[in-house]
C-alpha cells in the first residue's frame, strides 16, 4: 500500500479548519493507505511556550488526533520528538539545505516579519525539519495545506540532492490534495485563515466548542449587506459560510443558494452552526472520554513512538551509511 504522512503542530485546540482541511481527510485515507500521523512538537519549539504547558499541549493534541477518529490500530500516530530520528536527520538534511533556498520560504518570511525581535535558527531551518519527517517514512503522498506546497517542493529537491549525492536513498513524495479539502477562513477576518494561534477567540471554531459557543460564533461572523447566500468574489463572509458548510453536508454552492432563497442571514448562520455543532460533538465527547483513561493514552503514545522508531530508524542508518558516518 501506498504511504501517507502528515503532521500538525500541537498549538492550541485544533480548529474547524485544521479539522476540515486536514484532520477529517487523514481520518478518510486510513482505508486505503498506510498512515503515519504526528504531533510535531519539535516543530513547535520554534515558539515558546512554557514547559509544562508544552507536554500538555502535546498530549492534548494526540488525544485530539484520536478523538477526530485517526484509529492506532489502523494508523500509526505519533508524537514527533519521541523518536529521535527526526531530530537527527532534520540536521543531516540541513547540510544539504541551501541558505539562499530556506531565505525563499513565505513562512519563514511571513513569521519572522511578524515576530522580529524573536527569529531563531529553528524558524530558518523549519523545512529541513519538516523534508526529514517525511523522507524518514518514505511517503508517497503528503496531505497538505496550500501554505505548505513551497515546504513540500523543498523536501522533494533535497530528496533529490541527497540522491544525486550519495546515492539513490529516499523516495520523491508528492503532495495529496483531496477533493473535499476545505481552506476555512477566519469568522472575524474572512480574508485571512482560521489558525490556531488567533488571538481572536471570536475568529476560530474550535473543535471543543459547545453547541452554544459554536452558535454564538458564527452569529457575530462578519458577512456583507447584500442578504444574499450566494457564493462570488467579493463576498469573503458569505462563501468561508458556504465552504463550511458545504464540507460538513456535501451539498453543492447551488442548492445551498437555493436552499437560503428568501431567507435571511440570520437563518444561514444557525443552520451552519447547527451543522457544525452537530459534526463536533462526537469529537468533544470522545475526547472528554479519553482524558478520563490516562493508562490507555499513556499506552497508545509510548506505542507509537516505539512503531515509528522502528521504521524511521531503518532510514536513518541507511541515511547515515550513504553519507560515511558509519
Ligand atoms: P498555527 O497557527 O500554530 O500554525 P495552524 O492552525 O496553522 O496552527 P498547523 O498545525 O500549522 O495549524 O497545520 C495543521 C494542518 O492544518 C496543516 O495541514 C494545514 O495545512 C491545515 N490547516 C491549518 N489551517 C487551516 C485552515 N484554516 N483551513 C484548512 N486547513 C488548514
Ligand atoms: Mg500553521
């Protein structure tokens, strides 16, 4: 079977959009491929949070993974920094990472112009990192957002480096876009993504929310004054609702037009909540579920780690043979 990896940060609470861009799909390819899915806390050190929140944030965010219906019978997940391969193939890949290529990346730009009195080494090597998560695996396809395709590019052309170097070593991975990947943009700022380190709590669904807070959100959503639902350039509010709610119900921009016709905002705005509402629930309980059995998780994380140590640390010494050191 074909191999699939991705990762998500453990930030914050997984929003709507981390859940319908990414984590919904993850669940849907369990199936049909071989999964390996992690919490990349490694990758979150590039900020700073304290200690003991950190490993919180950690543990919370793989008991997410599972309560989003990722199956550790069927998908192996994960938690990045207990399986030190990354960290040391993360190095060996950077020496083959171009300073002029990583000073291209957006996020690093992006981040770094946003936080510019905190710019560290890790934000700039961020993508040897992320090329070294993937090659370990040998995947063959990588689900990813549109703001990681430049990320991706980069790992197939130090993948290809390293081959060219040293010898045939890791497969070339291709990026996975699935049709019914939603981008999900921000209830308060429809032209920017929903994200997880929003300081808004106004702007982001998070997939903890109660029926009344989801509701409450999308009431005060910004939309525009034509009291059409309707989905064109221009109508940023309207068709980040209509994306929404298209991914939860599979219904077309059409008939969700046609199903408004006549009717006011007011009522878009509850059915969407509704819906959404309706979609997490399950998710809250499961999750409320499995922070009560401590052993299991405890279990569950450990196990993980020592499967994907397993196949990652075959890679590495095939990694570390090519380049001589040992
Ligand atoms: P942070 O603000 O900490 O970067 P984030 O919300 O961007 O958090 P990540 O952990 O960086 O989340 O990304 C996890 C996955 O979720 C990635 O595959 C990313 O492409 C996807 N993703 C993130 N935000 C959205 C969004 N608004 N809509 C759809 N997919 C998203
Ligand atoms: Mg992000």
């Amino acid at each position: 079977r074909r191999i699939i990896l991705s990762g998500i940060q453990p930030t914050g609470t997984f929003t709507l959009g981390n859940y319908l861009g990414a984590v919904k799909n993850w669940r849907q390819l369990q199936k049909e491929y071989d999964c390996y899915y992690f919490v990349a806390d490694l990758h979150a050190l590039t900020v700073y949070h304290e200690p003991a929140m950190r490993r919180k944030a950690s543990r919370a965010a793989f008991a997410l993974l599972l309560a989003c219906g990722l199956d550790p019978e069927e998908s192996l997940v994960f938690i990045q920094s207990h399986v030190s391969a990354h960290a040391q193939m993360g190095w060996m890949l950077s020496c083959l990472s171009p300073f002029g290529d990583l000073s291209r990346m957006t996020q690093f730009k992006d981040k770094s112009a946003k936080h510019p009195e905190d710019i560290n080494a890790g934000l700039f090597t961020y993508p040897a990192l992320m090329a070294g998560d993937i090659l370990l695996y040998q995947a063959d396809y990588v689900p990813v957002g549109a703001d990681q395709t430049q990320h991706l590019e980069f790992t197939r052309n130090v993948a290809a480096r390293f081959n060219h170097v040293y010898g045939e070593t890791f497969r070339l991975p291709e990026g996975y876009f699935p049709k019914a990947g939603a981008r999900v943009m921000s209830l308060a700022e429809p032209t920017a993504k929903m994200s997880k380190s929003d300081e808004n709590a106004k702007a982001t669904i998070f997939i903890l929310d109660d029926e009344k807070t989801i509701l409450k959100k999308f009431k005060s959503a910004v939309t525009d004054s034509d009291a059409e639902v309707a989905f064109r350039e221009g109508k940023d509010g309207i068709n980040n609702l209509m994306t929404i709610y298209s991914a939860i119900t599979g219904k077309s921009y059409d008939a969700i037009t046609a199903e408004f016709a006549g009717k006011g905002y007011g009522d878009f705005k509850t059915a969407v909540g509704t819906v959404v509402a309706d979609e997490l629930r399950p998710i809250r309980e499961r999750y409320a579920e499995l922070l009560t059995d401590k052993a299991y998780l405890d279990a569950e994380i450990a196990r993980g780690a020592e499967r994907a140590a397993h196949i990652a640390e075959k890679t590495l010494a095939k990694a570390k043979r090519k380049m001589g050191l040992c």
